[in-house]
C-alpha cells in the first residue's frame, strides 16, 4: 500500500513554474482527487512518483478494465470524479469496455492515457495507436495536451467536463510532455449547478399534474446523481403517487417508503408495471427513458401509451427521443422536483380525492407480487423443471430471496450480467441512495466485482457486496487479486451453475436445446478464492446463505474479502432479448436440420 500519511492538500495559487507532472498533479487535487486506479507504466512514471507527496492513493489493478470499472463504482457512490490511468497502447486499450459501461451509466470517470511521445507518433514504435478515436464515440469530452505548457489547463477542462456532463471524459497525454519546465496557473474547478429548468414548462407539468387522477412517478439515476431523494419523497407524498424505479436504479426511492413499488424492466416489478399502466399522468424524473429498461415483462405491455408523459433529464438530447413526451424539462431532478412541489403545494389536486383508493391499489398489488415471489421458489418452464429434478442444489430464486433477507442495511451491491443477477432485480430493494451499482445498460459481463471494489474505496464503512454469475467471475475474479494486495475487503457471491445461463436460455428457447459454448467446466471457485489469498466459502444448502453472507460482511470489517460459491441449479428464468431474437429459418439445404418451427 501507498504511505497515506498525505500531506495537507493545497494547491499551488498564481503562475508559477513547475513540470507539466506536476501540473497534472497538482490540478487533480484541485479536483480533489485523492484516489486513482491503474496499472504501473513507464508512460507516466515520473507523474505517478509524485502521487504520494500530492495525498493521492494510486491502487493498483490486476487488469485495466478492471481500473476503469472500480472508477465507475467509486464515482457512483461517492458522487466524487472517479479516475484511472494506464500505459500507452495496451493498458489504454484495455480501458474500452471499463469505459463504454461508465458511459452509459453516466459516471464521471476521468480516463487518463498517456500517448507514445509527440516526437515519434507515426513512425510504428512500441505500443502506439492513435487513441483519440477508439473513445470518440464512449467520451463526453476528450482532452488532447498538444503543448506541455497547457498541461493544468486541459486536465481542468477534463474533469470539469466529466462532471458537467455526468459521464467520462479522456485527457490523452503525449508521454515526452510530462517532463520539462512550464510556467502556468492551476484553474479552479468549475461546478454549475443546472436549476430546475425552464419555468414555463415547469408551469405546464405542474398543471398536468394538478390534474392528474392517477399520477405516477417514475424515478431514474438523475434522483441519485442529483442528491435529491427527499425531494421525490416530497412531491409523491404531495401527489400520493406510487413511485416505480427505472431498471437498474433500484436504489432511487426507499423500498419501505409505502409509495414505493419497486423497478420496472427486466425481472422487475410486477406490481410497479401493474401501477404505471395505469397512470393518466407519469412524471420521470432523472431518467432518459432507456429503451430497454421500459420493455414488456412477465407479459405485461405496461408502458401506458395514452398517458402525458413529463420528463425530467440533466441532457436535453434525451428529452423525447425513446419515449414521446408531453413537457420536457431540462433541468436537475431535485431541483425540479422542489419547484414542481412548490407550485403544486396550495393547489387542489385531482389526485387528492383518489388518495384512499390508490392507497388501497398500491398495497394490494405490492402484497401481491411479495405473495407471488414467496411462491415462486423455482422456475417452471418444461426445460427448467426437468433440469433442476432430482439436483442436489438450491434454486436460484429461494438462494436470492436468502440473500435478501441477511443483507446489511446499509449494503452496496454490484450485479453483473447474467440470468440470476437479472432475476436478482425482484430481490434488490435499498433505503438509501448510492446502493445499487448495475451494468446498466452496456451490459457487459465482469463488471460486477471491480465495481464494487471501487464502491469499498470511497465507503470504506459501508459492506460491500458483488453479486456475479460463474461465467462472468471467469472474466473478473482477477480483481480478488487487488482487494488482498490493497486490503479492500468486499464479498463476492459467485453463482455457480456451471452454464452461460443468460445464452443457454435462447438456446433453450429458440434453438432447440443445442447447446454451443454455453457449459462450464469450474473448478471450486472458494478454493480458487483461497489460493488467492481471500477467504473462500461454499454454500449448497438454503438455510446456509443468509449466514454466510452476514458473516462475509461482518468479515469486511477485519479487513477480510469472501467469495461466497452458491451452488445452485441450471434453471433459467425469463431471457434477456425476447424481442431481439428470431426462431431459426434457414435457406440453404446443408442447414435446414437445424430449423426451428416456432410456436403456435
Ligand atoms: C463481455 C461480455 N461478453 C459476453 C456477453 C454475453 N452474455 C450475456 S449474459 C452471458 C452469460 C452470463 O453467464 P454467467 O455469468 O455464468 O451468469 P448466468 O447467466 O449463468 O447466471 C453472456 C455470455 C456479455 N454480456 N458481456
Ligand atoms: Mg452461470
């Protein structure tokens, strides 16, 4: 570990002269960066020296995507830049999926990429590659230092950026310009806060609202990122509106708020698509309305077409563009949701005289949907059935509803991509913000473990907890490597089916049970986790999971990772892409056996 006994964190005032490392430096505590996730490279050695002396950790990683991953989750629970750097060529390239996934989910994450020198780029030395336009299109902003001596000025642009327009940014620096001398001022960050937004269009969705019968609102990442849960908590108390979370968020409003009715999308809510369907008027504030996060499920086409949609996002390119919108509002959920209160506070509401009745609605159908996932112990498709007979595992749903009930209060969680970590989304409910760390929706597998170590950063206090499929962890569980050698303890529950579950599911489901590429030979993943240095654990028996995740969390206070091996059965709930796949019909005679006639 990095001597931590940081000096004062001042920053340097006026033109002065220093080296372009230390302008970066000295510019990143500016920002207040006090941690940064990476692997060594001699691209930017002689800033990274100085590291120690600036108060900033350096944590080092088993694999950079991984580095990208922990700033992702570090920024998301902090609300504080996440940061990660790597050597040119390789350890930058190996940033692309860490930085694709924090772009869709919003993070601002700095990605800094040392470049080859400015004095042979083009000739094809040692680890070049022109590394503007690999995170063109995954970048809110990239800042390219042409000049050393524009060193502080460009780094403040990127972290300013990173945090103005919520998502990523890259600073790329030619590696001859860290050194040499320079004369130059390091700029103070700017923040600009975003207000509620336009008054006319708050006037217009105050009057929607005020005569709403039946108001919904729908809570996205925008409440989180804006610091504004009290904020909707006052405008649903006002309304007496149920509150559905946006997939993935399911951290944006308290589960055990009577309000509350949990997530929509995939694997979620039944009873929060059964409320919104209803709706006359939904409010969605602080959420882009992501396309796959509104799909059907459980067969219920919920979305309700005939409702004044009003929208509420930080970007006004994502006012209207999935969903069509009566009132678009550009401006900060907690903000709007303040000025949204403060024009609906002395008017009669429509809703009001419906209060009782939708009370009554909103219980009954959460009672419902707890009653259906009480009995839904196991899935009940013809496949599922006949795989999970006779196995001496546990079901996947029972081992997650376990996993529920001992979950610290106060838990992060991670989840990754996979079908038990989907179905995990009925099972994830949350009393305060800053909770819930998902893929989002770039989707990728092994995102899950790195994220939560960079969560365990900057809450230290709070258990940590990443819920991954095996497949995924084969991918990942690397990083077990950095939470040993970094002493950042977190617990992985590793789902160990032995299958790409998510995949075999289409197959299953559109390719007649042919499997390719979708079984797993494991070893025993606890042992691995032993090897590792970690302490390792494998559970088989229900009554045996909520123990051993309270134990592995208590552990994280001695500073002690576990990954926890549930051992469950290769049933497989609802697939992810029922509207992007097609039953196979082919044309050439060679592969007609391998049609599949689709259901009448
Ligand atoms: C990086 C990446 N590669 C491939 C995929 C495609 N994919 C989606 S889910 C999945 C299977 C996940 O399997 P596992 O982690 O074992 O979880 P399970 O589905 O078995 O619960 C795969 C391969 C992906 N999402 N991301
Ligand atoms: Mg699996």
């Amino acid at each position: 570990m990095n001597d931590m006994t940081a000096k004062p964190r001042d920053v340097v005032r006026g033109k002065v002269k220093m080296t372009p490392s230390e302008a970066l430096v000295e510019t990143m505590v500016s920002q207040g960066v006090t941690d940064v996730f990476g692997i060594v490279g001699s691209a930017y050695m002689d800033a990274l020296d100085i590291f120690p002396a600036a108060g900033i950790r350096f944590i080092p990683v088993a694999h950079e995507q991984g580095a990208v991953h922990m700033a992702d989750g570090y920024s998301r629970v902090s609300g504080r830049h996440g940061v990660c750097i790597a050597q040119n060529g390789p350890g930058v390239t190996n940033f692309v999926t860490g930085v694709a996934a924090a772009y869709w989910a919003h993070s601002p994450v700095v990605v800094i990429t040392p470049e080859t020198g400015s004095n042979t780029l083009g000739l094809g030395g040692f680890q070049e590659t022109e590394q503007l336009p690999i995170f063109s299109k995954i970048t809110k902003y990239q800042g390219h230092v042409n000049n050393k001596s524009r060193m502080a000025e460009i780094t403040a642009r990127c972290f300013d950026r990173a945090m103005l327009e919520m998502g990523p940014t890259q600073l790329n620096i030619p590696r001859d310009f860290f050194y040499g001398d320079i004369e130059c001022e390091i700029p103070q960050p700017i923040r600009i806060g975003r207000g509620a937004g336009d008054e006319g269009a708050l006037d217009r969705a105050a009057e929607l609202l005020s005569k709403a019968r039946f108001p919904v609102i729908l809570a996205g990442g925008g409440i989180i990122m804006g610091e504004g849960t009290r904020e909707a908590i006052a405008l649903a108390e006002l309304l007496h509106a149920p509150v559905a979370e946006s997939y993935l968020h399911n951290d944006t409003f308290p589960a055990s708020h009577p309000l509350w009715v949990g997530p929509l999308g995939y694997q979620g809510s039944k009873a929060a698509m059964k409320l919104i369907s209803k709706a006359d008027v939904v409010l969605a504030l602080g959420t882009r309305l992501g396309p796959f996060g509104t799909l059907p499920q459980h067969g219920l086409d919920y979305w309700p077409k005939n409702a004044k949609i009003i929208q509420v996002d930080s970007d006004h390119r994502m006012l209207g563009l999935v969903k069509q919108i009566s009132v678009g509002i550009v401006g900060d959920a907690k903000e709007a949701a303040k000025a949204l209160s403060y024009r609906l506070a002395n008017r009669k509401l429509a809703a009001s005289a419906t209060a009782d009745e939708r009370k009554k609605k909103i219980k009954a159908e959460k009672d419902a949907w707890e009653k259906e996932l009480d009995s839904w112990t196991h899935e009940t498709d013809g496949w599922s059935l006949e795989i999970a007979k006779g196995s001496p595992y546990m079901h996947p749903r029972q081992m997650l509803r376990e996993l529920e009930k001992a979950m610290p209060e106060n838990a992060m969680v991670s989840t990754d991509i996979g079908n038990i970590c989907s179905v995990s989304n009925s099972y994830l409910r949350f009393n305060q913000p800053n909770s819930m760390f998902a893929a989002m929706s770039f989707g990728n597998c092994g995102y899950a473990l790195p994220a939560v170590i960079g969560a365990k950063v900057a809450a230290p206090d709070r258990p940590a907890v990443a819920y991954v499929g095996d497949g995924a962890w084969g991918m990942s569980f690397a990083e077990i490597l950095t939470c040993v050698r970094e002493d950042i303890p977190v617990t992985a529950v590793v789902f160990h089916n032995k299958q790409w579950g998510a995949e075999k599911k289409n197959q299953v489901d559109f390719y007649d049970t042919r499997f390719l590429g979708v079984n797993l030979k494991n070893p025993s993943w606890a042992e691995v986790a032993r090897s590792l240095g970690a302490e390792g654990k494998t559970v088989d028996k229900l009554g045996d999971v909520g123990e051993a995740l309270e134990k592995a969390c208590d552990a994280q206070k001695k500073g002690k990772t576990t990954v926890i091996e549930v051992m469950v059965t290769q049933e497989l709930g609802d697939p992810f892409r029922r509207d992007a796949l097609k039953y196979p019909n082919r044309v050439l005679d060679k592969y007609k056996h391998t049609n599949v006639k689709a259901p009448a």
